[in-house]
C-alpha cells in the first residue's frame, strides 16, 4: 500500500509533554467500526466499564532502561560532544548504540561520558568505538562490564524519550517515573510501551475485583517504534526486531479464556505484536522467545487479539498502520480527525483508545 494514505496533519500543540496525573484520568476514545456510533468519548477510569467478567488484558512488563547517554569524544586534542541512545546489549561491557552525531565517530575513538573523569566505580563512563555500522549505529566497549557497568548507566543515563518530546526539552528526573509503567520489571527496553502508562494500582484493582485478569508479557520495545515508513509503499519497509518472550503459563492461560468465549485485549501495539507473532494459524497461543518482526498492515488476519488499547501514533508509523489494519484506515482516520477536533493529547505522554477490530460481527 501506498505509505501516504496513512498520513495526516496534527498540530504541534497536541502533541503531549508530560502525562495527566494521576494516569487514569487520560481522555479513553472508543472506537467500534462496526457499530452506528462509532466513536465515544470516555476516561481511562472507565475502562472497566468498557469489559466484561473474565476478558484479559495483557500488558508488557519490559521496563525501560535510562540509555540516553552524553558526552565528550577524544581524539588527540580535539573533542567533540556527542550522544548516544544504548539499543542493544552485546555481552557484559559491549553496546549497540545510536550516536548523534554519528558522522563525529570513528573506530577507535574514546568516549567520555557523565560529569566525572576515569571508569570507575562512581559512576563515570568511558567507551570505545568498536565498530562502525549506518545511519549512525556504533558498537561501544565501555571500560566497565557487568554490575559495574549496569550501575553506571543507571547513574549517568536519563530516560530516553521520543525525538518529538526530546527536541522540545530534555528529560529529567521525573521522567524516570512518568516513562515507566507501574508493572515494569523485565529490563531491557529502550522505548516504554506507553499504552501501559495509563494504569494506577487503584484501575488495576477494580479490574481485578469485576473479574478481568491481568496477564504479562515481555517485548523490549527499541528505538525503531518511533522510525516513520520512508519508502513510498509499505512492502518495500524493513521491520525492525525486537526481542520478545511469552511463558507457557501465560499461553496456557490466555488460551483457556479464548475457549470460553472471553476477550483478549492487547494493551499497546507492543503486546498485540508479540501474541500475533506466537498465534498458530488456528488461533492458538504458543510459548514464545525470540525475536519478532512482524509488520502488520491492511489485509493482515488478525489470529488472535480481540480488543486493543493503545495511544495515538505517528503519522506514517508502522503502529498508525498497525490500527488501520485492526480496525480499518477510514475508521482510523474517521477517529484521528475526531481526536484532533477534541483537542486529545497524542503520542507517548497522551490519551488512549481502544479499538475493536472490524467486521468484528
């Protein structure tokens, strides 16, 4: 398909800074493209209106690591200040990193990074350039390896938010709260799956108390989530992958509330991804762990999710393509026009919807 019929306009002030607080109190847009009012407008709170007794939600427990690091690079007498956002962990002390920018960095050069000199157990990071890949990917061997190391970038690093926030101003420390979900624990994830932000304690109790389970999955979201489509038709794109895990118990779960006839609901695009990507053609849940890059678009047959809760994406995003393929592209724009007239806040720190798929009948 044509990428440009997924494209649209939003104006710059709709685009969230900071989430609402507490989070269920995000604006909730149903969509529901095979009934006479398609849209309604509701809160996050009322979520649990919105399911019935024993349907599941299934979030993505991955939790985001602070990988946006800065620094000084040394060669010879000349410095230059660079920056690097860690996407992949190598081994104990090796990183696959996008640096910025990438044209400064040479195999061999030194790295600096954190306000103190010398690798050492306060904090400080030092790096050398390893290896040199495109579009600004390089491979760091940090001087620090294991605990250490681990220790270090908790230190030195700050969250890494989305380009369209980080230009506007930079992450502090109560992003390390905001950009985290309260059921995160698996580490790992260089991207938060951010419809996951919108739950408290208190939302998660009232689900569980009228009957809807909660389930977890792992995905390490990575930074591609956020790459808009460039070439002009999708079947020329190149997904990316990211690393994901579904235990037997969770499938053996899952499929029992399939089989008596409950919904499952995919909270975020990332959990959608990985139960589509371990469904057999049959419908069926299978343990799953390794990598996925399943590029869902138009014509895709959905296997498996029944409901999907997410926030509004870029324009020209494989996740905008993702919900066009659920819950059709006119109802998706249909609904993206109605979000932008009422003034709903987009992106990462915005409001949700939750999209049932069409010729759902």
């Amino acid at each position: 398909m044509r990428t440009d019929l997924f494209d649209f306009e939003l104006p710059d002030g709709l685009i969230a800074l900071r989430p609402v607080h507490p989070r269920d109190a995000a604006r909730l847009l149903v969509v529901c493209p095979d009934e006479p009012e398609r849209l309604a407008d509701k809160v996050m709170a009322d979520l649990p209106l919105l399911l019935d007794p024993g349907d599941a939600l299934v979030f993505n427990d991955t939790r985001v690591i602070p990988a946006a690091l800065r620094g000084v690079r040394a060669r010879g007498y000349a410095t230059a200040q660079v920056s690097a956002t860690l996407i992949e962990k190598l081994d104990d002390h090796r990183w696959r990193a996008l640096a910025k920018p990438g044209k400064r960095l040479e195999q061999g050069d030194r790295i600096r990074f954190g306000e103190h000199g010398g690798a050492c157990a306060s904090g400080s990071l030092d790096a050398t350039v390893v290896a040199k890949g495109e579009e600004g990917v390089v491979t760091l061997a940090f001087d620090l390896s294991g605990p250490a190391l681990h220790d270090a970038i908790e230190t030195q690093g700050a969250m890494p938010l989305p380009p369209y926030i980080a230009a506007r101003r930079a992450p502090d420390k109560q992003d390390r709260t905001d950009y985290q979900t309260a059921f995160a624990r698996e580490e790992g994830a260089v991207a938060a799956p951010t419809a996951g932000l919108h739950f408290t304690p208190k939302l998660i109790q009232t689900l569980d108390e009228l009957g809807i389970t909660a389930h977890f999955v792992t995905l390490h979201v990575g930074p591609g989530t956020f790459l808009p489509v460039r070439v002009e038709d999708t079947a020329d794109h190149r997904m990316h992958s990211e690393y994901g895990e579904i235990s037997t118990e969770t499938a053996f779960a899952l499929n029992a509330v399939k089989s008596r006839g409950n919904k499952v609901v995919a909270v975020g695009t990332t959990s959608l991804r990985l139960l589509e990507s371990a469904s057999d053609e049959f419908g069926t849940l299978k343990p799953f762990r390794g990598k996925t890059d399943i590029f869902i678009t138009p014509g895709y047959r959905f296997r498996y999710v029944d409901r999907l809760l997410t926030n509004f994406h870029l324009p020209r995003s494989t996740l905008f393509m993702l919900v066009a393929a659920f819950s059709g592209l006119e109802t998706m724009q249909q609904a993206y026009a109605h979000a932008i007239d009422q003034a709903y806040r987009f992106y990462s720190y915005g409001d949700a919807c939750l999209l049932s798929p069409k010729d759902s009948a």
